[in-house]
C-alpha cells in the first residue's frame, strides 16, 4: 500500500508539474480528490476492506498521502494565481500620466433652451437683454414709468406687494390673499 501511495504521489508531481492553467490543475484534482472515481478514493476503499490489524497503518498512510497531495496542488496553485496576476496586470497597466475621457455631464433644460432660442431672436432684431432685481420697489416699478396712482396696475389684484412687518415681509396679491415669505 506504501509503494502504490508513492506510485501516486510521484505520477500527481508529473501532472502538476505539467499542469499551465488553473483550469487543468483543476481537472487534475478532481482525478486525485474527486468524490466520485477520485484516485484517492480508490485509497479509501481499501482501508476499508482491509484487516483490523493494518488499517491504522494505512489510515496513517492515506492521511500523509492527502496532506502532501493538498500541498502540492496549493503550490501550484499559488504559483499559477501570481503567474496569471502578473500577465493581467501587464495587459491592464494604465497611463497615468495621460488625460482623462470628458463625459457630458447632462443637458440643458427643455425651457432654458427655449428661452436662449427667443433671447437670440430679439438679439439679431437689434434688442438687448436687461436682467434686474425679481422684486422691483414702487418708485421703479410704477413711479419711473409714469403709472399714475389710481391706475388700475396698482391695485391689489394686479400686483403683488411686499410690506415689512416686524422683520418679515408679508406678501399681498391677487383676491387678498396674504402669505409670508
């Protein structure tokens, strides 16, 4: 039983030896460890057959035999994974140096543009485009214009006012209603 676990220790240091992929080495293991037809099994089923008397011999055996087959394969297997880590990083090695790729980072609002289109309109007719403050005071939103004081623009229906009450502004529109800002 020794000789035929030597037998096979020496022909699984051929196969790894041989073995230049993962995957081999794989397929290779499942013929020494494989659950079903594993060489190793073959090992097992002759303890049990065997007298009383030499089964611990060969359990002992069997034992030395998985634990150097285990190493042998790990091994290799650890020799290959740092080979293939190797190769990869070489094929994958980046520039670091180099620029990077410009993404869009989105698009402009459907309304913006309309909005843009319609400014360049009155751009090419010879108007210009004036922004200015959201909340105009009384004296340039009706006094410069020359908007009289009773005109129909002035009145709470047609305008919204802002007042300052106690360090808040209160805000008076349309139909009355009053919120605050």
């Amino acid at each position: 039983m020794e000789s035929n676990a030597k037998t096979l220790i020496s022909e699984a240091k051929r196969g790894v030896g041989r073995a230049e992929t993962l995957q081999a080495l794989d397929e290779l293991w499942r013929v020494y460890f494989g659950s079903k037809g594993g060489r190793i099994r073959e090992f097992t089923e002759a303890i049990k057959n065997a007298p009383v008397a030499q089964k611990a011999d060969l359990g002992r055996t069997l034992t030395e035999m998985r634990r150097a087959l285990a190493e042998l394969f790990a091994q290799k297997r650890e020799g290959l994974e740092q080979r293939d880590m190797k190769e990869k990083l070489a094929q994958e090695r980046i520039d670091v140096t180099r620029p990077g790729t410009k993404y869009a980072r989105g698009s402009l609002h459907p309304l913006t543009r309309a909005r843009r289109a319609i400014s360049d309109i009155f751009l090419r007719l010879g108007f210009s485009v004036i922004e200015g403050p959201e909340v105009e005071t009384e004296r340039y939103n009706f006094d410069a214009l020359n908007i009289p004081a009773e005109h129909p623009a002035r009145d709470m229906w047609d305008t919204f006012w802002l007042k300052n009450e106690r360090g808040m502004l209160k805000v008076e529109g349309r139909k009355g209603k009053t919120r605050h800002a």
